[in-house]
C-alpha cells in the first residue's frame, strides 16, 4: 500500500513517499516506525464485570424529547400534565415548562411558563396539599433583588389552572419567605402529611462556612424550615407552627425545624409515613443524607457528616446527630437527595429512599423504618448527573440527567436483564489473555506501550501502560480531555517499587469500556512475582520498604478509580493529546507516538479536522492572515491528492501544531509550563468544570492562567493557620494553600487519593514557580 507523509525539515516541508509494509531501504530518508504494523488481539477475556451487575439500569423515558439541563420534574395533580425546570443556552438562568407525560412528546410541546431574569435559579416547587381548588405551587429559588446588593433565596407562590389550556399567569407570583443567600442555597420545598411547608436553606456561602453561620441558631440560613402557609400571621404570608421545636427559644428563629445544614440538595416527605428526607452535599470527604427528625442538630462546620471538620468552632445548643446516610468521596462527590417510592412499577423498592450522585451517576436506596435500616445498597451505576428524582403522574419513578444535547433528559430505572452466562473476567492476570508472560511482564503482539508527558504521582513507584483495541477498533481523536474509544478497549497499567535491577510488580490495573461503561480493577502481584490476582471491589491496602523506610501502597477500591476517571475528565486521562504528544522508546526505536498510532490507523478519519483546527490555530498563534495564512496552510498541509490517505500526519516535526504538557521533573523545562503540567495530572480530573469538586478553580493545562481561579484567589476551604492565605499567593509559597496542601498526607491532603508519600520534587518545583510569579 502506497501513502504519503509530510515532514518538516527546518522550515521547509518536504513530501515523501514510502511503501507501507514494503521494502524500508526503497523508502530514502524515512526513520523506522516504533511498531511496524497492527496485530490483532484475539485474545482477551477482558469481557463484562467480575461481579453481577446492579439490579437496575436506566433507560431515556420520552425518547423524542431532551430538554436542556433538567433540573426537576414533577406530575402537576390530578392531570396528565409534567412541570419542568431546566437550564437553556446560554445556562445563565432557568426556565419553567409544562408538557403532557407522553412517550411521544418532543422538544416542540414543552409550554414555557416562566422564564427568570438573568442570574437567577429556580431549583424546586412543590404543589399545595389542596391544589384541586386552589391551583397553588411554590417556587424555591435564588437570584438577586431589586435595588438592594447581593442574592436571596425565596419562596414564591404562583397559581395555575388545573384544567386545559392550564393557564398561567407569572403575575400572580407572591413571596411567601426569604433570605439573604449567595451559595449553598438550598431553596428545596415541600408539604409534610401535617400541611405545613418545609424549606431548606444552606450556609449561605460557597466558601468553607465563612460567615460561621452552621452551627447560628438566630438566622435562616443552614436550616430546614417548617412554616404554615395556610394560616399567616399579621404582615406575613405564613405563621410559625406552635408545636416547632424552638419556639419558646429566644436562641433561635421560631421557623427552626432542624440545622446545621451545608448545602441541603433536594428535600422529600415520604407520603405514607410523613417522614421527610433531606440530602446534604458535602465539602471535604463525606456526602450526606438526613432522615430529619425535630429539633435536630447536624453539625456543619464543627462537623461534615459525622466526622470532625472544624472542632475549635462553637456548636450549637443542642447534641450533634450523624446523618443517616454517609458516602465518603471515593463513592460519591455530590450527593443528590431523592424520594421514598411507592410505585408499583418494581415492588422491590417499595418503601425505600432512592438517591444518588450527581457526579459519578451512582444511584443507590435505603430502606428505614424510622428506628433502624432495614436495607442499603447501591441500585444502579449510570453516566447520568443526577439532578432530580420524580414522579410521572402515575407515580413512577422519573431521574433527571443535567447534561447538555442529546444526552441529557428524562430517564426511568429497568432491571437489568438477567444474564445466564456464569463471567469469566480473568481473576488472574495469566487468565486475561493480554500477556505472553506474566512473570517477564511481556505484553501480546499487539498490545501498545505508550508513556505520558507527565505523570500522576504514584508515591515514587514505577510505572508501565498498555493500550489494548479491539481487533478492527478504531481510537476518536479529540483535542479536549481524553481521546473515545470503543467497547472492550482495555487500558493497562503497572506499578513495581523503584531500584536496579529485575522489577517488583506489586500492581497492574485494568481500566476497560466495557457496554459502554468504564470500570477500573486492580491485581495484586504475588511475592515470587508469577502472577497477580483480582483485588476486591472494596480494595486494600499493603505494606512495603521502598528507599529502605515502610510505605503503605493503596489498591484503589471499583468506585475509587472512577473519582478521578470521572465523567468530566471523558474518563480516560492518559490518552490525550496533551499527554501522548511526545516520543517513546519501542524497544530501541524512539519515535513519536502520533506517528505511530496514525501508521498504525489507530484513529479514526475524523481525526484530520482535529489537524486542520490545529493548523488553523498554529497560523493565528503566529500572527497570520489573508495569503501569509493560505500559504502556511498549504506549505503544512498534504497536497489535495493525499487528502484522502489512510496517513495524514500528525508529525513532532511540525513545531508548536498540537498542545503538549511538560515534565514537572525536567529543569530544563519552563517553570510555569512545568507546573501547570503537574497539576493537571494530578489535579484536573476533579478541579475542571463539572468535575464533583466544590473548589471553583480549574487546573486543565489549556485552560488560560487567569481563569483558574487559583492565583490570588481565596481559599474556599481551610486556610490551615497561613498567614494572609490564597490558593496561590504570588510570590509567597509559604502563604500558599496549594503548597500546603500538596505537602500533606492525612486529612486535607492533595490529591486527596491514590497516594500516602508526598512528591518532594513536585512540592519543591512548586513552591519555585510560586515564587516567580508576580
């Protein structure tokens, strides 16, 4: 087969020709490639999940319709019509829709009744026990005020009719409650089986409780409220209810059912046993969720969950209560609160407290009788960000997934089909058909070595990656996050204690798509070094002497690998194209790992407008335009007639065409590049947009510097004792919470998993460049 590559020589691009597979010497000038061609693996057994699935899968509910960013879903009573609120573009604001609860509805049918102001979010309603003759809902929602600085959280009463056309009229709107609030808002509503209103209110901030206002019994603010709505006081649309916990307690507002709340995310009464449910997002390391009991206190900020957070603080006046539900953050990063179903559609879950991670897209429930738990377990393992749990207006059970396009929407739980064929995913690592020796760590043809520009630090271990396709499979190349590949791909990667001599493996890791799913799985290698075997889902820990001092290693458990594999970082991180756009040594061959995956037609052909992107960006960065443009396009460019070759290369030759990190460790490197470079590897894969995290700063290498949030900024969590604190204070390391927290190991440290020893080097490169900079 006959193709064409374009190299550049200096600056003068040349053409030249080679014969794929054919005589190498006929091909003047053309370097060896690392990997001559593409043998097929047939032999994996990498298949499925070691263990059952979860009981439940989810599938889209109304296929034809994908609203932008649900938020909540909710049956108006007593017709067949679904209240919505979403995010349209530009996701500045929300929106309230009514479409009728039918398979075939589209995007066309969504009425819109109520479209907020710029800067404002709806994030709740909840419907009048007598709706039937009154047509009232109640709004819970954040946005700013006339005249007056700064946001509020409110409760507002609108009115709709209950019959077709279902009227609306936005003027009807009345406040019934509000506060002042910029973050952590809550603004989650609902009536108990008494009639009376509970309301959730947040810390009021997006810091680490800055204002010490969890544990204040004077304010709104950290709470769960109950007020009558149907009764109001003089001057008021709602009175206190005389049987609330606190009324007779000048300590605190009167309207106090419950507090100590962060960031209370979705509120439930169970409608048979009236037991209300509270969600609680987290901040540090624990996800939360409440069966709320009166007059009870739950500790934020002495305490997140039931661990302690800030302890010196003074707590309120009543005992701390532990939540009832806790997730540490290797399972969950921001917990979405649910419902109890009654449905009948799976009489197993009747009873139970469904919820889940917006995050992760776990989905998990709880069965409580009041006094103890009866069950708990995880239900499901979804990609879905989990906004919302509803209910269709026959009372079955609808989620709400946030994302954008077509993947967003409304989806349903179905039981996951039941599968007849016992698994035979490899419990050893001889079983997985993706060695030719174990002992010698010696790959199949076929399986890719790659390396990575700059690594996660793995508490100074060695490390070896694979790369295995499928036969036929083709890799999406992308410039953003990590590249897309196909079911069954399974990614490698091995970890032996640094020395001379014959590596110590003591892990390798599986991470594999497998039904369009990422999984990761660990083997621990045993002491003669022969094989390794599968390590539990709850993963373990073991000791060894590394550099002569013992050292804890961490075999990540199933749900840990996904916190940092998470679905904001698209999963995979090593496989990108700042990460693989370097050289790796091929057994003596150095080549470029671009040209070797394109030789190999590991990409897709769609890649080549990833090229075009990329030249057309080269061009600006050099300042280009009209024919100087055209003329640098073309002279970097294959000629027409190659444009529809398998090759169309993506050489190192070409100066400055794609993005690439810096090693951290090479002093030779820039300083800031260096830098940037580390964190990305080791902390974009949750500071990045929509990655779980609470902090607001955004560590991606392409991201520019100052929109990360980082330098200058304050802290949102702990200033751990520094002095005039920042994230990165400008030409201080030792005011620097980064720098802090980069040198511990324990509570606070970062990265907050996978590692037990601090990186030395990196802290030292770190605290240099934030000393150079102004």
């Amino acid at each position: 087969m006959r193709t064409s590559f374009l190299f550049g020589l200096g600056s003068v691009p040349v053409l030249v020709a080679l014969v794929v597979g054919g005589d190498r010497e006929a091909a003047s000038g053309l370097k060896p490639f690392g990997i001559e061609k593409r043998i097929p693996v047939i032999t994996s057994t990498v298949v499925g999940a070691p263990e059952p699935p979860p009981p439940f899968r989810v599938k889209r509910v109304y296929p034809k319709f994908s609203p932008s960013c649900p938020i909540l879903v909710k049956a108006i009573p007593g017709t067949d019509q679904l209240i919505l609120i979403t995010q349209p573009e530009p996701y500045s604001t929300t929106r309230i829709s009514r479409i009728k609860d039918d398979p075939e509805i589209t995007n066309d049918d969504a009425v819109t009744l109520l479209e907020q102001q710029a800067g404002s979010s709806a994030y709740d309603i909840a419907f009048h026990p007598n709706f039937a003759e009154n047509g009232y809902f109640y709004v819970g929602w954040n946005g700013p005020k006339a005249d007056v600085k700064g946001k509020f959280c409110r409760v507002t009463r609108y009115a709709i009719d209950r019959k077709a056309p279902f009227a609306f009229e936005p003027k009807s709107a009345t406040t019934v409650i509000e506060w002042e609030s910029d973050g952590h808002n809550g603004s989650a509503v609902c009536f108990g089986n008494d009639g009376m209103l509970y309301v959730t209110s947040g810390d009021g901030t997006s810091d680490s409780d800055k204002n010490v206002t969890g544990q204040k019994t004077d304010t709104l603010l950290a709470k769960v409220l109950r007020i009558d709505v149907d009764h109001p006081a003089e001057g008021k649309l709602y009175s206190v209810p005389k049987d609330n916990p606190f009324v007779a307690d000048k300590r605190f507002v009167p309207e106090t059912w419950a507090y100590g709340l962060r960031n209370p995310w979705r509120i439930a009464c169970d409608e048979k046993s009236g037991r209300i449910w509270v969600g609680n997002n987290g901040q540090d390391i624990w996800e939360t969720a409440h069966l709320v009991r009166k007059g009870e206190n739950y500790g934020w900020s002495v305490t997140e969950g039931g661990h302690p957070f800030y302890p010196k603080r003074t707590p309120g006046p009543t005992p701390i209560v532990k939540p009832t539900i806790e997730h540490h953050h290797a399972e969950f990063r921001s917990l979405t609160g649910g419902l109890v179903y009654h449905g009948t559609q799976f009489p197993e879950l009747q009873g139970a407290y469904l919820y889940g991670d917006y995050s992760t897209g776990r989905l998990w429930g709880m069965n409580h009788d009041g006094d103890k738990v009866l069950w708990h377990k995880e239900l499901a393992q979804t990609r879905l960000q989990l906004t919302y749990f509803g209910l269709n207006t026959r009372g079955e059970l609808l989620l709400c997934d946030h994302r954008r396009k077509a993947e967003g929407g409304l989806y349903t739980l179905e039981p996951t089909p039941k599968d007849t064929k016992p698994s035979t995913f490899p419990r050893k690592l001889s079983e997985s058909g993706l060695f030719d020796s174990v002992k010698e760590h010696r790959m199949k043809p076929g399986v890719i070595p790659y390396s990575v520009n700059a690594p996660f630090w793995s508490d100074g271990l060695d490390k070896e990656r694979f790369l295995m396709l499928p036969p036929g499979e083709q890799i999406g190349f992308t410039r953003k996050n990590g590249w897309n590949f196909p079911d069954k791909t399974v990614l490698v990667k091995s970890f032996a204690l640094p020395g001379v001599g014959p590596k110590k493996w003591i892990e390798t890791r599986f991470f594999t798509k497998q039904d369009n799913e990422w999984s990761g799985y660990s083997y621990l290698w045993n002491e003669a070094g022969t094989d390794a075997e599968l390590v539990p889902a709850s993963g373990l820990d073991r000791e060894y002497v590394v550099d002569g001092k013992k050292q804890t290693w961490h075999y990540p458990s199933r749900a840990e690998c996904m916190v940092c594999h998470s679905r904001a970082a698209s999963f995979v991180l090593g496989l990108s194209e700042v990460q693989m756009n370097k050289t790796h040594d091929y057994n003596g061959t150095i080549d470029h790992q671009f040209r070797v995956f394109e030789h190999l037609d590991l990409f897709k052909p769609d890649y080549r407008g990833s090229v075009r992107t990329a030249l057309n960006e080269l061009a600006k960065a050099k300042g280009l335009e009209g024919k100087d443009a055209a003329e640098f396009l073309k002279n970097y460019s294959p000629k027409p007639e190659q444009k529809d070759s398998p090759a169309w290369p993506l050489l190192e030759e070409k100066p400055g065409l794609f993005r690439k990190l810096a090693n951290p460790y090479d002093p030779k490197e820039d300083l800031t590049a260096r830098a940037r470079s580390w964190l990305h590897a080791n902390c974009s894969s949750c500071h990045v947009d929509a990655g779980g995290g609470n902090a607001k700063m955004e560590l991606e290498f392409q991201t520019a510097i100052e929109k990360m949030q980082v330098v200058g900024e304050n802290p949102v969590h702990d200033t751990y004792g520094l002095p005039d604190a920042k994230l990165v204070a400008p030409g201080h390391p030792e005011r620097s919470v980064l720098v802090h927290r980069v040198g511990l190991r324990g509570t606070g440290q970062m990265p907050p998993l996978a590692t037990n020893r601090v990186d030395e080097a990196g802290l030292k490169m770190l605290k240099e460049w934030i000393a150079s900079t102004k």
